[in-house]
C-alpha cells in the first residue's frame, strides 16, 4: 500500500453546512477510500490553507486519483493529494540521485534559450 497526505478546503456552503449542523467526518471520507481499496490511517480538521488533512494508503496511484475524482465530483472544495516516501524510500533516492550522471542545469545555467 503507498501512503499519500489528502488536504482539502471547504468551499464555503460546506462551512455553512457544517456549522449548521455540526457532525463528525471522518466515517463518511472512511466509506470513500475503502471503496477503492484503500485504508484510512487518519484524518484531522487543520487550521491554514487547508481546513483537513488525512493520511491514506491505496495500492496504487490510479486507486488513489480514482478516490479524489470520485470526492471532486460531488462538488467538493480544493483538494490537494501528495505521495508520501517511506524515509527508506527517501534514502534509497538520495543514493540514486548521487550515483547518476545526468548534466542537468538549471535555466539560470544557460546563457541563452535555444
């Protein structure tokens, strides 16, 4: 299963909703991921850009943007969903990223386009 961070704002009719009635969402986003196989691992309401975010594990990438269309089109605010590596992951990366050899500059390294 690969981990990935889900954060979300609510567009502002889903505030008035909530406050409302107030009502608890983890459950209903619980029934959304494990109908693409996936498994919620948490879930918090966050103050800052986002108004929640959660941690979820699908088997794959298409299981995981299959689940955040399926919440997009129901009308929900922006989401954000990023990938998240095992610090073993990460290491293993930094290594590959040293042994290459690859020449990449970066744009400032050039001195004209073309």
């Amino acid at each position: 299963m690969i981990p990935y961070m889900i954060q979300w704002s609510y567009a502002s009719e889903q505030v008035k909703a909530l406050v409302e009635k107030p009502h608890e969402r983890s459950a209903e986003f619980r029934k959304l991921v494990e109908a693409f196989d996936g498994r919620l691992v948490c879930y918090y309401f966050a103050f800052g850009d986002f108004d929640g975010v959660a941690i979820a594990e699908f088997p794959d990438d298409t299981a995981c943007a299959a689940c955040i269309l399926a919440a997009a089109a129901t009308g929900a605010g922006r989401i954000r969903t990023s990938t998240l590596l095992s610090t073993d992951t990460a290491v293993e990366a930094m290594r590959q990223a040293r042994a290459v050899e690859h020449g990449y500059r970066t744009p400032s390294g050039y001195a004209s386009i073309g």
